[in-house]
C-alpha cells in the first residue's frame, strides 16, 4: 500500500498559497508517495509539476472543476474541462479523458458539495472523497463515507491544502505500484481507503476568510 493525497491546491489556484515545489517538498517530507495537484479550473499547476526534473514524489495530473451543481476532481487528466456544465456532464468529460471522476467533499454546503444538488453524480463518479481535512466538524466527512459505503463507491481522501504545510493531512492508502495509471486503477476497483486528521481550526478559519474577500473584491467596481 502507498499513500497518496489526493486533493491539493497550489498558487495556480485562485485561493491556492503555495507552489509547486513547495508542496512536493511537503509532501516528500510527509512520506507520500503521490500527490495529485487538482488546483481550480486550471491544469496550470499539474502542468508546471510535469516539467520539474526529479520531482520529489509523484506528481498525478488533475483539476478541480466547478461545475454548475457543485466540484468535481477529475485525475488523469491533461486537457482543460470547460466549467459550469452540469456535473453528469462533466463526469463524461472527464472520462473522455480517460480520468477519473472524484466527488469532493459532496455534502459540504459551503464548499460546493455536488451531492446536494445533484444526487445521481454520488452513482456516477468513479470515487467518493470521504475524509477531507478542511472540516471544522466531521459531519460532512461521515455522510459521504455512509453514502460511498451504501451505494458502493471507492472512498479516498485528500487534505485539500491550499498551503504546503498542510499537504497529507488527508491521504488515501491505494494498493498499487507507485505510477499514475496504477494508482488510478487500484481507486477504481477500490483497492484504496481513505484516512487523515484535520486542518487545525485556526488556519481553516482565516483560509476561508481570506478567499471570501478575494471574491468580494473580484466583485468590487473599480
């Protein structure tokens, strides 16, 4: 078994505070064998990372898409995926791609949980994000893991990191060699669990209160 993160942001995202090498550092020195760069609507980060010599773990190319019922992370993938489709259809992009499909902190209302919008993308994705660090509580966290159990979908887990620090807070342990195609095939046939510890409460609160004034300001005539 190898453990993997598998929802990490870094400073292409819009809310991202790190970069690139510094979450690979991170993640080699909390003893990761992959990282997924999944940064928001953007394949910019995963694509910096694919042209580092000897990055310091492995790096699996991804985004997160907000769709308009809420995100979806798809790994594996290598082509932009419009956002504000539809999260079914979005789902069939990206295995068009070939990747796969991860519903992210689904029943997390504040975060744009998809599974609250549009219950069909819980059957339709490939995986269920069931333990996601950034939680203040770990209500959402567990209606997922019952959700993934019922319905019988792959559960992983990622730290969701928008600063380095905090990459492999959340991880998923996958039954796999350590390359990207494997990886994503062990998730598949749920060859993975998923486990973590949460964000202290401190950093998640002036995270989310710095991204709120970023759009606030995004929104302000000038």
């Amino acid at each position: 078994m190898i453990a993997c993160d598998l929802h990490v942001h870094t400073h292409f995202s819009r809310d991202g505070e790190a970069t690139v090498e510094a979450v690979l550092a991170r993640a080699a020195a909390a003893g990761l064998a992959a990282v997924a760069i999944t940064d928001h609507d953007t394949l910019e980060g995963a694509r910096y990372a694919a042209r580092l010599e000897d990055p310091a773990v492995l790096v699996i190319p991804g985004v997160e898409v907000s769709t308009a019922d809420g995100h979806l992370i798809g790994l594996g993938v290598t082509q932009p995926i419009p956002r504000d489709l539809g999260v079914l259809e979005t789902i069939d992009l990206v295995h068009e791609q070939g990747g796969l499909s991860v519903l992210p902190h689904p029943f997390h209302r504040l975060r744009h949980g998809a599974g609250l919008r549009e219950r069909g993308a819980l059957r339709a994705v490939d995986a269920i994000e069931v333990f996601n660090s950034r939680y203040i509580v770990g209500t959402a966290n567990r209606r997922a893991a019952l959700q993934a159990a019922r319905l019988a979908r792959p559960a992983v887990g990622g730290s969701d990191a928008h600063a380095a620090r905090y990459v492999g807070f959340g991880w998923t342990m996958v039954e796999a060699e350590p390359e990207i195609e494997a990886i994503l095939e062990a998730v598949r046939d749920g060859r993975c669990y998923a486990a973590g510890r949460m964000t202290p409460l401190r950093t998640y609160t002036g995270q989310s209160i710095r991204s709120t004034w970023r759009r606030v300001r995004r929104r302000i005539p000038r």
